[in-house]
C-alpha cells in the first residue's frame, strides 16, 4: 500500500509536497480547477525543484481547460524536472467546470483528449481539430531534452461510470476512485477489474488509488467540534453542492436521507442571485472552507456520514478495508489553510501498520 495527499491547490503547494515527502508519503496530487485554487502544473513544477523522490501528480486534469499539445508539453516539462515522478490523474471535470456553470464534458470528447495526449508524450503524430481545422501535430524537437518524453509519465483516469471505466481501460491507465462508502468503492473496483478483463489486460498491473475527503477527529473532539468543521465540514458540503445542479441530471439525494437538510438546502440555493449563475456562489468555498450560510446545515452528523471523518482507529480500519479490496493507494485530502491535517493523516498510516 502506497499513501499521498491531494491538495486543494495554492501557489505554495511545493511546501506540503516537501513536507510530505519527509514523512515519507509516495505522491501529492493538486486539484484542477481554475476559478477555485491555483494552478496544478506550476504547483507541480515548484514541487518538483524542492523534492528528490515523491510522486506530483494533477487530482484531477480538465481536458477543457488545455489543448492535447499544452497538457503534453506541460507535463513533459515537469517530467524534466522530475523525471519519471509525474502522474497525470485526469476525469470529464466537476468543480472545474461547474464553477463556470458547465457540465462534465462528453465521454467522446475525453476518450480522444486522452488518446492526443498520450501520442504526443510517445513522440506520435496526431490529428486534432484547432479552431475548426483539422491539424497533425507532433513534438518537433524531443531530442534536444527541453523537455523529457523519454521517462515515463504515469496515466490516472478518474472514472465512477461504465464508460468511463472503458475509457481507462481501452488507453491502459491506472484508475483514481473518489471514496464515498466502502461499498461503493468494494463495488467500483470490482467493475474497474472488469473493464481491464475486457480490454484484455491483466488488472493486477493497474495501479487503483481512493482519493478519500474529510478529516481526523482528535482526542476530546466529535464531528461537530470547530476545528473538525473547519477541515472536514468543506468535503461534506461538496455532496450538497452536487445534488443542487439537477440540470446536469437526475442526481437523486444520493443516499442522504435528510429531507430537511436537502430542503433547506434547496432553499438556500435558489435565494443565490443571480438566477442564471447561481453556481458562482455554490461553488465559492468548494473543497476548501464552508461559506456562513452553509455553516448551520452542515451538522456533526452529516461529516459523519458525508466524508472520510472519524478517529485515528476508525479511519485505519477504513484504510486496512481499502486496502484489503485491492486499492494500491489510499491518498488523503490537505487544506493548504490546515497544515496539521498532514500529520494526523501520518497518525492514521502508522496506525495502519
């Protein structure tokens, strides 16, 4: 079992990189969403000049935000400052996209961005549609070591549905989960499995990593204690932000339950002006801090049931069953605002045993 923490990306992301890494984690991963945190790649690039041996990876890329030849050669440049250290976690986009009012983009659309930017890191002649013309694209001077398409870099598709799961399979990637229950994640990645039988591939040599979001309830502390709020309240909010945006499909309340709170919450989203943005206030806050109005629908009980929260024994039992379903990695969320949510995550490793 290999461990890493994903952060919610700032500007000085490398010092949780360099901080992890003397704690001995494998990799740190740096969200993509440009309208919410800083940028992943710089973040990566930063991190890479102040670490010798952890894995920097993005968690997760949006195809719509880069063309194929921009995310190749950013990620080929990092592979230079870090030669063969660099993951590429990539899905169709939730925050991402929807603090800009737009859905995840089309399985179609992804399975060819995937496609483009794999020939190109394998020094490949593509064909890609640049503002309405068809176009043959290639790196025209890898051997001249600006940047590295020699050492690997390492495919990651974040992907919750079938054809999602076919996409990762087909163009032979490693598969990220987003945990919710143990379920659940029992469940995926059985299906993942299947996916790579199907595609013909042995799914022993995919790596499965759980992406897993809340936090460590310390001694004298519950769920409803304000330090606990404070870091595990945001990851709890984000299954609420989800189930608001019916336009993007029939979401259901995604197993909550909670009449009341999805009512109240219903409530509270359709007060957000104006009407034809509301996703500009859903989403401020997103994965990083809970917003005053929200503050008082987000309970103890609902982190509990929410997010991956709980103490340091509860939360390494959580782990062992990952672990024990087949997941290779378990990596854990980090607040750039809660630097000390990094060692309790190492609290709960060394738990693990």
């Amino acid at each position: 079992m290999e461990y890493g923490v994903i952060q919610a990306t700032g500007a000085d992301g490398w010092k949780a990189g360099k901080r992890a890494e003397e704690l001995g984690f494998d990799s740190i991963w740096f969200e993509d969403s440009q309208m919410v945190v800083a940028d992943p790649f710089i973040a990566m690039a930063t991190t890479a000049m102040e670490t010798k041996k952890i894995k920097l990876g993005t968690g997760v890329c949006i195809p719509s935000n880069r063309i194929p030849p921009s995310t190749a050669n950013m990620l080929a440049t990092i592979n230079q400052l870090a030669p063969g250290r660099v993951n590429w976690g990539v899905g169709t986009g939730f925050s991402g996209r929807r603090a800009m009012g737009m859905a995840a983009i089309k399985i179609k659309d992804f399975d060819n961005y995937v496609g483009a930017v794999r020939g190109l890191l394998d020094r490949e002649t593509i064909d890609w549609e640049i503002e309405g013309q068809n176009r043959k694209l290639k790196f025209l001077n890898p051997e001249r070591n600006l940047f590295n398409t020699t050492d690997p870099v390492h495919f990651h598709i974040a992907a919750m549905g079938p054809r999602g799961r076919a996409v990762a399979a087909n163009h032979k990637c490693n598969w990220i989960h987003l945990y919710s229950t143990q379920e659940l994640a029992a469940l995926d990645l059985k299906e993942m499995n299947s996916s790579y039988a199907e595609a013909g591939l042995n799914p022993d040599d995919y790596k499965k990593t759980a992406f897993v979001l809340g936090a460590v309830v310390r001694d004298g502390e519950n769920c409803d204690s304000p330090r606990v709020k404070d870091q595990a309240g945001p990851m709890a909010a984000v299954v609420i932000h989800n189930l608001m945006e019916t336009q993007y499909g029939d979401l259901g309340t995604g197993g909550i339950g909670d009449n009341q709170l999805m009512a109240a919450y219903h409530d509270l989203y359709n007060s957000y002006a104006p009407e034809d943005a509301r996703y500009l206030t859903l989403h401020r806050g997103h994965c990083l801090f809970l917003r005053d109005d929200e503050k008082p629908l987000i309970t103890g009980d609902f982190i509990k049931s929410a997010s991956f929260t709980g103490t340091v024994n509860e939360l390494a039992d959580e782990v062992k069953a990952l672990r024990d379903t087949g997941y290779d990695e378990v990596t854990f969320i980090l607040l750039p605002h809660h630097p000390d949510m990094l060692d309790d995550w190492t609290r709960v490793i060394d738990k693990v045993g």
